[in-house]
C-alpha cells in the first residue's frame, strides 16, 4: 500500500501534469458555460486523447459510432446527477457515460476525475498496482469504487484533490516499474 509520505513530493512530478491542468481548466471553463454542461464528441475525444495515450487508435472506430447527440445527452446526464448516497451517485455517473460505445469504466473515471477533480479519479492498472500491491488489468464498477475509496483516503491526508493524489500515485508507480 502506498502511503501519503511517498507521495507528498509526486504532486507536481508526472510528465503529464501540465497537460493535465490545461485539460481540467478547459474542462472547468465549460462547466462555468454550459447549463446544462455537457461535452461534445471533439471535447471528450480530448480525454480519450489524453487518457488512452498510445492505445488510442485501438478503440476510435467504435468510438466514431457515437453520435453527436450521444455524447451530449450520456454527459449531460452524468454531470446531472445529484444524489445523497455517494455511490449511488458514481453508479449512475458511470452508467451513463459507459452507455456510451467504447467507453469502459477506466475511460469513464477519467472523464469523471477531469470535470470533477476533486471527487474524482482515474483507475488504471499503475495506481491499483501501487494501492493494492497486485496486478489487475480489467477494472469494473467494485474496483473502481475500492480504488477511489483509497485514493479519497490518501487524498485527504495530502490535502490534495482525489485527481491530483491519482496522479501522483501513477507517477510514484511509474517510478516503481519503468517497463510496465
């Protein structure tokens, strides 16, 4: 299990971290714009972009079969939602945004860690790997749940946002294991 003292000086440190503030300052820009917010296919492919990396190009046909109108009525509806059991909340959330054609519970987690950073984060097999100490490739709804649950933990200890702690975290594991 990772520990906050690890992270404490990964805040700032993946490759990615200035990408990634852009990213979530564009995002939050659109949310202050946009009642009801919503992201458009162009919008989210950047999060596809960003999150997919190399992998990329291994969905983006079943992707393109998204229309327009989908991504703007799955996403509308998942930053609408607005309940008082948490998880309930995540459920539907997620729901939502994987009724959408190639995108699985990791690409969701990041969609929702990008336009909700400070409830949010992504899971990958790196942050669960340095959480949990196992490998794990394919991750569910559970998962997700137990990853966030971990990363909100840590993240209040840090007092950093569950997006920026999930950052770090991938960066501590990254450091750990250069060829994974």
């Amino acid at each position: 299990m990772v520990t906050a003292e690890e992270l404490r000086d990964l805040r700032t440190a993946a490759s990615d971290w200035e990408n990634t503030e852009t990213l979530k300052a564009t995002l939050a820009r659109l949310k202050a714009e946009r009642s009801p917010f919503y992201l458009s296919s162009a919008e989210i492919d950047r999060i596809f972009v960003w999150k997919l990396g190399s992998q990329y190009d291994r969905g983006k046909a079943f992707r393109d079969t998204n229309s327009e109108a989908a991504y703007r009525i799955a996403t509308t509806a998942a930053f609408s939602v607005c309940e008082s059991d948490s998880d309930r909340e995540l459920e539907l959330k997620v729901g939502f945004l994987t009724a959408l054609r190639g995108v699985g519970v990791p690409v969701a987690s990041a969609v929702l860690a990008l336009v909700e950073p400070d409830r949010f984060c992504v899971i990958d097999f790196r942050g669960w790997r340095a959480v949990f100490g196992n490998k794990r490739d394919v991750f569910g709804l559970q998962q997700y749940k137990e990853y966030l649950h971990e990363v909100r933990n840590l993240a209040a200890e840090l007092g950093w946002s569950p997006q920026e702690t999930d950052l770090a975290i991938w960066e501590l594991d990254k450091r750990r294991n250069p060829a994974a």
